[in-house]
C-alpha cells in the first residue's frame, strides 16, 4: 500500500501525463481542483489499502461524492491496468451514465475517448487495445463473459450503482462469486478484484452476499433539506410538476431546480411549458434556462445539463437559474451541481413482469420511499435546499414500498438464462442469485428457450441456442433472425430488427398529427406494422445520405432513431456473417414478397399471437387476455390471427407493432406450441382443429 501510495503521489506531482506523455492542459489542472475537493479524495489511501489486502471490497457513499467519476481512476493510476495488457472495468446499470461519465474522466484524465478511457454500450464500442479504464452497461460486461467466461482482459471490476439491483448486475454478482475463487493471486491472469459501489444504506446486503468483504463507507457532507408535500393528491403530476417550477422560480431563492418525470414525451412537454411559463413572467425577471435529460436525447445535449446557470440580466441583479427535466437517471447515476430545488412527483417506468402471460412491460409506478428519499437528498449537495414532493404524507408513508424490488423479480427471464446456458451454468437452481427469481419465472423461460429450440428436452443449449446468444437480441428476435434466410428475406428481417432496436422511427407530434398519418401512409402495408417499419427504412436507405436530414423532417421520421437503426443493422450483419447467416432477399421487381416477411416473424413469434374473438376483441392465445389493436397501428379492418410484439397495458391491454398471420403457418410452424391435446377451449381452439384437418389434407392424409 505504501508503494500505492508514492507512486500516486508522484503521478500527480508531475506535470507530464503518464498517459499521453505531454504536459497536462489548463484545462487539466483546472478540472483537477474542483477533483480535489471531493469527499472521496480524503478516502483515497484508505480505499487503496482495502483493495490491496482483499479480493472484494464495498464501497458506500452519499451521491456526488465521486465515487463513479474518482475511484476507477485511483485504481488505474496505481498501476492495475496497463495497456494492451488488463483494463480497469466501471460498470454501469445505464447507457447514458456510461457515455457521459466515460466522457466525463476522460477529459479529467486529459486523454482521448475511445483510448485511455472508453465505453461500451450495446451497438456501441467507443474502445480499444489501449484502453485502461473502460465504462459499460452491466450488460455488455455479461456479453463479454461468453467469450472471456473468467474476464481475463480485467484485473478490476468496479460494479456501480450496485443499490439499482439491476437484472444485469445480479447476474454479474451471481457470476463473479463464480469467477473470484479461479482468480485468486497467482491465477494464470493474475488476481480479480471486484469494487462494489453503493449509494444507499443497505450496502451490508453486498458485504454479506461477498462473504464479508470489507465495508467502506466514503464520508460525505448533505446539507439539510425541507421536504413539502401536497395538501391533496395531484391529479396531472406532469402539469402539477410545470406550476411548481414556475412557483419556485418565482418566489424562491437562487438556486437550480431539478424535475423528476418518466419519459420522453413527458419530459419534452414538460420543458416547453416550464419555458412559456417563465416567459409569462415578462423580461425583467431573472432567466431561466431548461434542460432535457433521458437516453434517447443525443450525447452533445445530454451535456448541456451541466452548463452553469446563467449570471444576472444585470450587474447586481437576481441571478438566473436552470432547471433539468430527467428520467430517474438523475437520481443516483448524475450528479449535477448547483441544485437546491427538486421536484419529485413519485413515479418513474419500471420494468413489470407477468409469468403467466409471459409479457414483460414498462409502465409508469409509484416509486420507493428508498427512492424518493435519493430524490429529495439530490437538493442538499452544496447547501440546504428544498424538496416538493407532489404526492401527500399520508401517500408517501402509506401508499409508497420502503424499497424498489429488485429487476430480477419483475423480469423476464429467457435472455438471462440462455446468456447462463451460454457461460456453462446449467445448475441454475443452485446459482447463486442474492435475490432468486420466482420458480414460476425461471419456469416459464426455460419453456419458451425450448419451444424456441434454443434448449433441447434436456434443458442442454443446442447448435440454434448458441448462435442465439451471440446475437446482442431478445431470443424470439436472434432466433427470427437466424431463421430468416429459410423464409428468403434475412435482409428484411435484420432491417426489421435494427428499426425495433431503436427509438420509435415515426413521429407523430401532437400539432400536426393529421400531416404525420399522412406521411407514414406511404409506406403502409396494411397487413402489418413490422413491414410498415421495414418500407419505411427501406425508403431512408435508398434516399442519398446528405439528404437524408431533410428527407426525415418531410417525412416525420425520426432522424436521430433511424440513423441509429442504420448502425444496428451494420453490426448484425457482421455478426450475421461471423455466424455464417446468409444475407438473401425477397425483394423483387414488383416489391418484397410480404408473405415471406410475414412468415419469418411468425416462425419466431407464434408465442405472441392473438385470435380475433366474436365480439370483435382478440384473445391472446393459450393465457386467454382481451386485448385490442393499439391506435397506432397500420392493420386493416380485423384479421382473425394477429402475431404481436408488445404489451402495452394503459387503460385498456393494447398490443402493439401487429402483424397479420395465418391459422395455417401456425399448426405448420408450431404443432409443438398449439397442440391441440392442451389447449384452454375457446374459438382459437375451434380454429385450429380445422387448420389442422386442412393440414392433414395438404399431407395427403
Ligand atoms: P458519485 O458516483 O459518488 O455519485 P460522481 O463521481 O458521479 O459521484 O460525481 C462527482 C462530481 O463530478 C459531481 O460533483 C458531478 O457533478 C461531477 N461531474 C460528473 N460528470 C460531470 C460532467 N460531465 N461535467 C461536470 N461535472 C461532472
Ligand atoms: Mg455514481
């Protein structure tokens, strides 16, 4: 630890980076003060002696300390990464965390993106051989187990926001106490040490799990904050959360405020009213400057949020003021300074999860007190603030959870099993999960593998069920991909694929929806929404890329989404032909062969298929829900078969992204699905049992 120590310290007495071997910029030494005075630097000697002595250390610390930004940095300054030899690993429940803060350390390290520091996201590998420290979805750390099953490339793991419990990050826990034991010093790639990182106080759950790894906790300083409720519960918390920003920029003091919303939609309505109510207030009052923040705003914007506030209109005037609208991103994973106000409506999109219907959605929920005590604590980094919690006390004691359950039980299941199967765990009975997901749900997803045929009878991983893990996918998308080429459309398809892996493609904004429907009108087919989205890539690939901008703002395509769809389908084609999937099409003279289209997605998809019901509803097939055409869909009139991609439980079960199918590729594709011997009575039933008389017929029975 003494050596630890010396070489840190003339590391950062020199005025030459190590890194780059040039002198350290302005910029550097700047950035460099302000790193100084965070809690955690008075930790520093600590931490480094613990993580020398043990294999597993935990680390707890109040948000803002610098715990993400600061101690995967100690680790590489002292010497555990070098590089094109190991590599110090931050992992990070969130793709906008892990670009922004390997964005972050880069600059405070003085070195380039994409060298020293990096980042992997899924579709992205901002990354390479020299890289030291690298950010990345606890995700992609898990992909990249399947070809390194003990991590070889890293000599450190720093496991962040470990408090999320994550779907990912338990896996990583579960798969890690796996790994330590066969690196322990002396191991062929040198010793493994895990960091995990905290921010909440249950953090001895980590230390027991690690069988009783030190516990470090970073001291921090918080300022106290009032907390205020409402008198009566909000009915518009949206609307509620745009009158108390204004209030606050009105009456309160200096200082900025922060908006927890939900998603997108929310957040960018939110935003304009917030900037028209403050224009209200005529121009002699201070300005106030409003920030976006969630995962599909693009990376320069998502910056932004760290812009200081504006000074006073005029000297010696009232200061201005800014307020960030974010996704619960910025409850623990962004730290921005400055804040004092925070509004906190109590709901954020969780992941939900139905075994016995097998969907799993996002849905707005009322979050935890854990949670909402996070929120309110975000007002007190640099002084007292004030937290608005638009809900009331009655609400937040009686109607809120003590803490968020953790992802693992509310997930499906069949992406992380298969990924298991892949890493060579087939006992997953006795994995060790902190949290064991329900039997129920382990269950259903070792089914679902071996209807898919990723899992023979005996539950081992067959040929099929290897190539789907090697595809970054959902296993129903991997296995409609692989199976694409016996249909003639495996170009369709990965088109398909990459337009559903990003953010919807469509606009439809609220003002000029009427010239929206009419813009995606031409690319309708009525039968389907996959092929609707597939035309309307197809048209943006065909259109010349300097026109492309102006040929999505005609459209009312989503540039920013449809480029990415673009870059998607880049990788799976390489990884297509990594996997010897040819790349064939059914495009002909007079368009795509739509039926062949149709056929690939249901030999992947049959799970998800509704039949129309005499009352004009649908009935999901085998779980027997009434559900209906979501609004935005392109389906014409009502098809007896409808295969589909999504739940969307609002106030009615809508299904959503519908493509028409046929009874007759259904009992062709699956008899082992819909056999007819186990089959709930009902008119699908009745369906069926002539789809297979029909059958028999065909076969010349
Ligand atoms: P923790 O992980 O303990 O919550 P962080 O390491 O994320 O803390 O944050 C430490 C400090 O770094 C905070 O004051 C935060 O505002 C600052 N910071 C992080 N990213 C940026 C950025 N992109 N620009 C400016 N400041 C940043
Ligand atoms: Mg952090």
């Amino acid at each position: 630890a003494k050596q630890h120590k010396s070489t840190l310290e003339a590391r950062q007495s020199s005025s030459i980076n190590p890194w780059t071997g040039r002198s350290y910029s302005a910029r550097y030494q700047s950035i460099l003060q302000t790193r100084l005075k965070l809690p955690v630097y008075q930790f520093q000697s600590k931490l480094l002696e613990h993580v020398a002595s043990n294999q597993v250390v935990v680390v707890e610390g109040e948000t803002g300390s610098g715990k993400t930004t600061q101690i995967p940095q100690f680790l590489v300054e002292v010497g555990y990464a070098s590089p094109g030899k190991s590599c110090v690993a931050c992992t990070q429940p969130r793709r906008v965390a892990a670009t922004s803060i390997a964005a972050r350390v880069a600059e405070e390290m003085d070195v380039t993106l994409g060298g020293t520091v990096g980042y992997t996201i899924r579709f992205e590998d901002v990354s390479s051989d020299e890289t030291v420290l690298k950010f990345l979805t606890d995700g992609m750390l898990l992909r990249e187990a399947m070809n390194d099953p003990l991590l070889s490339r890293y000599s450190v793991i720093v496991l962040d926001e470990a408090h999320e419990r994550t779907l990912a990050t338990d896996v990583l826990m579960g798969l890690l106490m796996e790994i330590l034991p066969k690196r322990e010093k002396g191991s062929k790639y040198g010793e493994l040490k895990v960091v995990v990182m905290s921010a909440t106080l249950d953090a001895e759950k980590f230390q027991e799990y690690f069988n009783g790894a030190p516990l470090l906790k970073v001291p921090g300083r918080t300022f106290p904050v009032e907390v205020f409720y409402t008198a009566e519960p909000e009915r518009n918390y949206v609307e509620a959360a745009v009158r108390t920003a204004i209030q606050i920029h009105k009456c309160e003091g200096p200082g900025d405020i922060l908006v927890f919303l939900t998603g997108e939609q929310e957040i960018e309505q939110a935003c304009e009213e917030i900037r028209l109510g403050a224009q209200d207030m005529g121009k002699d009052s201070p300005e106030l400057v409003v920030y976006p923040l969630y995962s599909s705003l693009p990376p320069a914007q998502q910056r932004k949020i760290f812009t200081p506030a504006p000074g006073p209109k005029v000297v010696g005037g009232p200061p201005g003021r800014k307020v960030v609208v974010s996704t619960n991103i910025a409850e623990t994973s962004l730290t921005i300074d400055g804040i004092v106000y925070v509004i906190d409506p109590g709901f954020s999109k969780q992941k939900v999860y139905n075994p016995r219907i097998r969907v799993e959605s996002l849905l707005v929920s009322p979050i935890s007190r854990a949670s909402a005590r996070q929120r309110s604590g975000r007002a007190g980094r640099t002084r007292p603030g004030k937290c608005f919690r638009l809900y009331t006390e009655q609400s937040f004691y009686n109607d809120l959870q003590e803490t968020t359950y953790p992802e693992i039980l509310r997930s499906k299941m069949s992406n992380v099993v298969l990924t298991l199967k892949k890493l060579g765990i087939d006992d997953l009975v006795h994995f060790d999960f902190m949290d064991p997901p329900a039997p129920e749900t382990l269950m259903r997803a070792l089914e679902v593998l071996n209807y898919l045929g990723a899992l023979d009878d005996e539950g081992d991983l067959t040929d099929l069920g290897r190539q789907m893990a090697e595809l970054p996918l959902d296993p129903q998308l991997s296995k409609m991909l692989i199976c694409s080429p016996d249909y003639n459309c495996s170009e369709e398809i990965v088109s398909i694929v990459a337009a559903m892996s990003v953010p919807q493609i469509f606009l439809r904004p609220r003002e000029s929806a009427k010239a929206a429907d009419e813009a995606k009108a031409q690319f309708v087919d009525a039968t389907s929404d996959h092929i609707t989205l597939l035309n309307a890539y197809a048209a943006y690939e065909d259109v010349p890329s300097e026109e492309r901008k102006q040929w999505c703002w005609d459209n009312f395509i989503n540039d920013r989404s449809i480029s990415s769809a673009e870059s998607v389908k880049k990788q799976l084609k390489g990884i297509m032909t990594r996997l010897d999937i040819p790349l064939m099409t059914c495009r002909g003279k007079s368009g795509y062969d739509t039926n062949s289209i149709r056929m690939a997605l249901t030999s992947a998809m049959y799970m998800q298929v509704a039949h129309l019901q005499r009352t004009g509803s649908y009935l999901t097939v085998k779980d027997n829900q009434i559900v209906y055409l979501h609004p935005s869909s392109v389906i014409d009139g009502k098809p007896q078969w409808v295969i589909f991609e999504e739940f969307a439980l609002t106030s009615k079960n809508y299904i959503r992204t519908v493509t028409t199918t046929r009874g007759e590729w259904l009992v062709e594709m699956a008899p082992h699905y819909f056999d007819l011997d186990n089959f709930p009575e009902c008119e699908a039933k009745d369906d069926l049992v002539l789809e297979y008389k029909k059958l028999a017929r065909r076969m010349g029975k």
